[in-house]
C-alpha cells in the first residue's frame, strides 16, 4: 500500500535540490508581470501553471530551461525578489518541509540595475521574512540560499566569492546549472579552485543530460560535494540478468564516498533524463544504498511538491514511510549545514516527526 499524500506532508521534510526561480506562484507571477509590463503565455493561473508544466515537458532540458525566462522577468528588483523568497518559503513550510536550501544565479537578477549584493540580500531578507511568518504560526522552518553560476556564462568566480562572503549570513554554498551539453563543469575550475581554498561547499548539476563523464569532472576534477541529479551514474552500473549487479569504478567512488545524490524524479521525465517515473534509476540506486535525496527541482515547471515527489516513487517503488525517513535522513546528512544542526535536525525534528506518524 502506498503512502497517502497527507502523511507525507505531516512528515517533516529537507529539501536539497530546489531552484527559488523555479518555484513561484502562477497568481504571483502573474501581478507581478503586469507591474513590470512582461507578456505572459497565459493570464489566467491555472492556465499558467498548465504552460509551464507542457513547456517544461518536452523531453529536452534546453526548452525546459526557456520557460524561466517568466520567471527570471518578475524577479529583478529587491521588492519582489523579497516577494518571492518570502512565498518559496511559507509555501515549503505548509508543505511540511523543516530545512531547505534553495538555489538561484544571482546573474540573472541585474537586468533592472540591482547589484548581486543586493539581490542576495533581498533573498536573504525575503526567506527570513517567510521564515518568521512561519514562526508566528507554529512552524520552524530553516531555508539557505545556495548561490547559482549559469554554466555557459562566465561570472561564476565571481558568484563563488559572493557566496563565500555571505556563507555567515544565509548563504549555504555554491552551484553550477544550466544547458548541461557543451558546457563542462571544468570550465569553471577558478571558481572552484577559490571555493576550496575557502573551505566552501558545492554541488554541481552533473549526470542529467549529459552522463558519466560530466559525473568524473564535477567530482574529481572540480571537488564537488554534492551531485545536482547525478542520475546518470546509472550507465556505469551492470545489471546482469542473474547475480547481483555490477557497479564500474565511478559508481563505486559515489557509492563508497556517500557523495549525496540529489534525485529529481518529475523533472527527469520531463527532461526526458529518465523514461517514467516507474523506470527512474531512484529505485536501484536505492536498492544498492546510494545517499540517495528525493526533491523537486523546481515546483512551478513540474507543479509538484516534496510531498507529492514522494507519493509518486512511493507508489512507483512500494515505499513506504521508513523509506521516507530513510530519504529525509540522507538529505539531512548532505545538507550544506553545520554537523551541531544536522545531528539536533535528525534526533530532534526528524525522527520524532516520523515516529509521530508510526515509522
Ligand atoms: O534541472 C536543471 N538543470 C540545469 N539547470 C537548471 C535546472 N533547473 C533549473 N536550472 C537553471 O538554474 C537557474 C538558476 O536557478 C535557472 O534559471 C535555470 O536556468
Ligand atoms: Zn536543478
């Protein structure tokens, strides 16, 4: 029996993988660009959250990638990059999450003259804002900015050492995405170079359009803590039709070093990274004990939400709530935090928070 919707939304939830410009609300989307004068596909919400969800489904993460373009449009001066923060976080808070890092390229907000300080700053300002809402209604909710460089762009170095300098101050690290095809991770091996040297975290989209060897250079060319999807990792795993399966060297550095997998199973499909949710790799990577995390990617383009990203494999792969927890745990272990906050995360909210609902 699968694990109905309203459990999953009472259990407390972390999510790792999860871009604040892919998460907003179509009604907001849709005051906003009439403020701003940006023409929209649609007008009406629940024909906004259609389009994005078709568009976003073509098979390909290039066209997938187009559709931010209305997003990226209402999210360019400090009052509604607060706007925006402020919702991702009630919304993810009303959801059940309990921590979260949300990801954005603080490149792509300069179009109306904000400096990348001040747009970090207006997040910063908008997901406490959000959080103290929550607050004052019962809920704790912790949500870090993960600071985005494009990947065929070239200010990465310098979005590294913003995020360095804001790592006291919301800031839980650094990420690279966009088209994967053509545009290797080593081309921004200054940033992290000056990453390390600074003792910062990152994760890195490897393994979704493009597979193994974007996988090799994101970990061991450019010391990646983490895998943004990673999902490919499946190519160099053997399955042979009898016997246990057989994993290639990378497979086995991912699996012996623990590197978090941030697994994003709607967006794969859409994506066209996985053929169904049925046949996504999440459930032999998680039969083979990766660090397997379960996340949304982006909430808009896949109308989805943690949650339901659960009731989906959850149904697919017959898991159940200790597999949720199982998962919430991996997440919490790999989230960009300190060791004190992980450990009070798992002992104090996670594991009460399932055993409250019998797992
Ligand atoms: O799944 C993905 N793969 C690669 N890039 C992505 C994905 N989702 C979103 N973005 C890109 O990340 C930027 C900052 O948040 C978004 O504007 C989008 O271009
Ligand atoms: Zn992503």
């Amino acid at each position: 029996m699968s694990v109905g919707l309203e459990a999953l939304q009472a259990a407390p939830k972390v999510s790792l993988h999860d871009h604040l410009d892919g998460g907003l609300r179509p009604e907001t989307i849709i005051e906003l660009a009439a403020e701003v004068g940006h023409e929209l596909p649609a007008t009406d919400a629940r024909e906004l959250r259609r389009w994005f969800v078709e568009s976003a489904s073509s098979g390909s993460l290039v066209r997938y990638l187009e559709t931010f373009k209305h997003t990226l449009a209402v999210m360019q001066t400090q009052v509604h990059l607060h706007r925006v923060a402020r919702e991702f976080v009630e919304d993810l808070a009303a959801d059940g999450v309990v921590y979260a890092e949300a990801r954005w390229a603080p490149e792509q907000h300069l179009l109306s003259g904000l400096t990348p300080r001040q747009a970090v700053e207006a997040v910063r300002d908008g997901l406490e804002a959000g959080a103290q809402a929550c607050r004052d209604r019962g809920r704790t909710i912790i949500v870090r900015q993960l600071l985005t460089g494009m990947r065929h762009a070239s200010a990465s170095r310098e979005i590294a050492e913003l995020a360095v300098d804001y790592r006291h101050d919301g800031v839980a690290g650094f990420d690279i995405a966009g088209a994967e095809a053509g545009h290797p991770p080593t081309r921004h091996l200054d940033a992290f170079d000056y990453l390390k040297r600074n003792n910062a975290y990152f994760t890195v989209h490897a393994g979704e359009a493009f597979g193994l060897p974007s996988i090799w250079e994101a970990l061991q060319l450019c010391g990646a803590n983490r895998l943004g999807h990673g999902v490919r990792i499946i190519d160099d795993i053997t399955v042979p039709d009898y016997g246990p399966p057989r994993l290639g060297d990378l497979a086995a550095y991912v699996r012996n070093m623990r590197i978090p997998l941030e697994l994003c199973p709607s967006s794969n499909v859409q994506t066209g990274a996985a053929s169904s949710i049925a046949e996504h790799p999440i459930g032999l990577l998680t039969d083979l004990r990766f660090r397997v995390t379960v996340n949304c990617d982006n909430q808009l383009m896949s109308d989805t939400t943690l949650s339901r990203e659960f009731a989906k494999v959850c149904e697919a792969f017959d898991y159940d709530l200790e597999d949720v927890r199982w998962f919430t745990i991996n997440a919490a272990k790999s989230a960009f935090h300190s060791f004190d906050l992980r450990l009070a995360l798992i002992e104090e909210v996670i594991k009460p928070g399932f055993a409250r609902l019998g797992a």
